[in-house]
C-alpha cells in the first residue's frame, strides 16, 4: 500500500509539470481554435534560456531558491516575447485562411524553432545545472518526497491558479473568454481581439517556459528536440480533459502523469511514451469532446 501511495505521489508530481504544458495548448485553442504544434518548441526555448541564464549570470555556484526563480522569471519573459512573435508574424496573417494553412504554419513554426535552437546552442545535449541546493527530504511513514519536487510541484500548482484567478475574475480574462466564444461578437463590445489573442499567446509562451525551467530541475537534459515528446503527450492531455478547458487540461495531465507512473512502477517502461496516445484513443472512441466537455452542435 506504502508504494502504491508512493506512486501516486509520484504521479502527481510528473502531471502537475505536464499541466503547465497542457493548458497552454487548451488556451490556444480555446481563443483561435487551432492547435499550436510549435508550443512543445517553446518549451525547449525556456529550458535552453534557462541553462544560458544560469550560466551568464553563474547562478549554479551558489544554488538557492532565489536563483530559481530569477530563472524561472528569466525564461517566462523570454518565452513570452517569443509567443507574441510567433502570433504576430506567423498565425495572424493567416487567421482568416483555411484551417490547413493554419496547422501547416505551426509544423513549420517548430521546425524553424527547433534548427534555430540547434544554430544557437549546438547540436549537443547541454545539462541543466543545479539551482536548488535544498537537500530535504519530506517523509511521512515510508513516502518520501525530495524538497526539489516538492518546489516544482508547488510552483507548478502556484502558477496554474493564478492563471485560473486571472482569466475567471479579471476584466482582461473575461475578455479573453468573451474573445474565446465569439470573435466578432466580442469586437462589438469594444474588446481588441488582436491584443487579447497576443495576450494569449504569451500567457501560455510563458507557461511551457516555466516548464522548461522546473522540467529541467528534475529532467536535466536540454536538446533542441526536447519538446517534441513532451508536446504531443500534453497535447494528448488536454484532448483528454477537453480542448479548451483549463479544469480540463490540468485533469488530464494529472491524469497521464499518474498512469505514466504507475504503468512503470507495475508494468514496464517500454510502452511509457505510447501511453498517451492509447489513452487519447480511448477517450475519443468513447467521449470525443473530452472527459470534462459538454458536447457541442456544429451547424455545417
């Protein structure tokens, strides 16, 4: 039982990590209806900032919580101002063009992203130094749990709520859910629907570059192709909670962490990146608006 709880915590751990992901691509979609193929790539471009931020400013040598986060608030500005480009030179020229345009502009997006990365940094992995020097182990009975997941999976759950409070009971949030359910009805009322697109695109931006930061903390391997695998498994994650969901984006990250973990911890390891995907087809087979989604007429 002591192992099962282990998992579990475990699980936990890894899914809040796959949520700062999953919700950016739910936000994504949520405003534009479209999927942005390239926001594991930004991923990838926050765990790289990171390690050159750490290194520029030789925050490894004296690793603290403070040196985390100036690399954490590092990576999100970065990663930030990298999503407002990409919507503003890339998605918004083609918003208006078939759904086709959109979707092969985003795969070529993250290609560009990834060979750019491999220009900058080099073809090499390059390691994620130690920030956090805290050594704690929490235990209660026989879990245990190390203080450096227990900071990524307190600044992953700090971060998702005060996304969750701006975008339910601020004016800028409600705009973007009034943008997310209709463009033209939201231009009538005087919202900007360019800004609260950009808007949304660097809220989410600066999300997967948090996750690259507290990633790489625990997963110190940073490649220009890192984001590929974790992009198309949160993608899968907030298909399984519903597209367009934050509630649902972070259930089902949760969702496949915990399954991730306890399929290596009671089976094997090999099927641990095809997981997310048999998941995937087996909610869309049986609910294909996702396991928190209403379903939706569509008239054609």
């Amino acid at each position: 039982m002591n192992e099962f709880f282990q998992h579990l915590i475990n699980g936990l751990s890894l899914g809040g990590m796959y949520a700062l992901l999953a919700v950016g691509y739910s936000l994504v979609f949520g405003v534009l209806r479209m999927v942005h193929f390239a926001h594991g790539d930004v991923y990838m471009v926050g765990a790289l900032t990171g390690v050159m931020v750490t290194r520029a400013l030789k925050l490894s040598d004296n690793p603290s919580l403070g040196s985390l986060m100036i690399v954490l608030t590092s990576a999100m500005a970065v990663c930030a101002v990298l999503g407002f480009l990409i919507e503003r030179l890339a998605y918004r020229p083609l918003r208006n063009a078939p759904r086709i345009h959109l979707l092969i502009t985003s795969i070529g997006v993250s290609m560009l992203i990834q060979f750019s990365a491999q220009l900058i940094a080099g073809p090499d992995p390059l390691f994620f130094p130690n920030l956090y020097s805290g050594e704690t182990e929490f235990s209660f009975l026989s879990l245990k749990m190390t203080a450096m997941q227990a900071v990524v999976l307190g600044a992953a759950l700090v971060l998702m709520l005060v996304l969750q409070f701006f975008v339910s009971h601020t004016r800028t949030g409600r705009s973007l859910q009034a943008v997310s359910f209709n463009h033209e009805l939201a231009s009538l009322m005087g919202i900007s629907t360019n800004k609260a697109v950009s808007l949304t695109f660097m809220l989410s931006s600066a999300l997967a570059g948090a996750a690259g930061v507290l990633i790489g903390q625990i997963y110190p391997k940073v490649e220009p192709f890192m984001g590929v695998m974790p992009g198309l498994k949160c993608f899968s994650a907030a298909v399984l909670g519903g597209m367009g969901s934050i509630t649902g984006a972070v259930t089902g990250a949760l969702l496949l962490g915990l399954s991730e973990t306890f399929l290596v911890g009671y089976g094997s390891s090999t099927y641990r990146d095809a997981l997310a995907f048999i998941l995937l087809l087996g909610v869309l087979l049986f609910r294909p608006n996702g396991i928190l989604s209403k379903a939706t007429q569509e008239k054609v």
